[in-house]
C-alpha cells in the first residue's frame, strides 16, 4: 500500500474511533439520568437531542466505517522487476506503459499508475483483478520479460521497476 493510502487510512480511523466515542457519549447522556444532571447545566431541559444526536453520531461513524472497509480491502503484493540505468520522464513512461499494455495484451483491460520515485526509479500500481489468480504468475513475469525488455531498448532505462499489483 502506498504511504499516501497508508496516511489516509489512519486518519480515517481515527476520526472514526473519534465519532464512536462521541455517539457513545451521546448514548449514555440519553439512557443515564445521572449524566444528564451533570450536563443540565450547559443543555437545560434538552435532553432529547442526546438521542437524536446519538443516532446522527453513529450513523455518520458507520458510514465512514463502511468507507475505510471498501478503501482496504484491496490486496496488495509488489515485486522487484530488474533492468535500467536512464534518466526518465514521468509522463513519457506513463505514455509508454499504456501502448505496451496495448500492444502485449490487447485482450486484457489492464488498469495502470505510473510514479516516478526519487531515485528515477519507476513504480507501476497495476490492477490486476480481473487476471485469474492462476494466469497471474505467468503474465508477471512475461511483464518482466516484455516490459523490461522495451524499457530498456526503446528508452536505455536498465533500473529495477516495483510493479505493485492489485489481486482483489
């Protein structure tokens, strides 16, 4: 998983464990007298909005629970693809990559990102999900053969790539 992803999968479930102690709150003020009395002071005589606010509360976190769910539930494996030794432009590997998927796998719908890291090293997030999981190792390594290969003839990159390939 990319840090980016990594970052906002942890503020989101903070916020989330944030709105679930609040919905929480809410839910004892609106079932517990003595709780109430210690709030009346600040919310005289409303009461009853603890409850509606209890509801709103742990709605709201249940959906954003259910959004963090759909966000991770991807599975991730990335691998060391060796070759290259260039200088690269992001938006020309990006324009490279997309006639390569093209041109080798014309009958695949191949989903891809492109970064260039720090160091011009190249990180393709492909979205592999719609490959059997059994064909897979196969067209990984045709991907190093092929796409390693065309990288470096057509561009002199002879770095190792990551491929960061999404399974679900």
């Amino acid at each position: 998983m990319r840090i980016g992803n990594v970052l906002f999968s942890a503020v989101h479930f903070f916020f989330i464990v944030v709105l679930f102690l609040i919905s929480i709150f809410f839910l004892v003020l609106a079932n517990i007298p003595q709780a109430r009395l210690l709030v009346e002071n600040i919310f005289r005589e409303k009461y009853s909005l603890f409850g509606l606010l209890w509801y709103f509360t742990f709605a709201f976190s249940c959906i954003l629970f259910w959004g963090l769910y759909l966000l991770n539930r991807r599975q991730y494996y990335q691998l060391r693809m060796k070759f290259s030794k260039a200088e690269v432009e992001e938006s020309l590997i990006r324009e490279y990559i997309e006639k390569c998927w093209k041109e080798f796998y014309p009958k695949q719908k191949i989903s891809s990102e492109i970064f260039l890291l720090h160091n011009q090293k190249i990180e393709i997030l492909l979205d592999a999900s719609k490959i059997p999981l059994e064909e897979q190792p196969l067209f990984l390594e045709s991907i190093e053969k092929k796409l390693g290969r065309q990288l470096a003839d057509q561009l002199g990159y002879e770095k190792e790539f990551l491929l960061t390939v999404i399974v679900k």
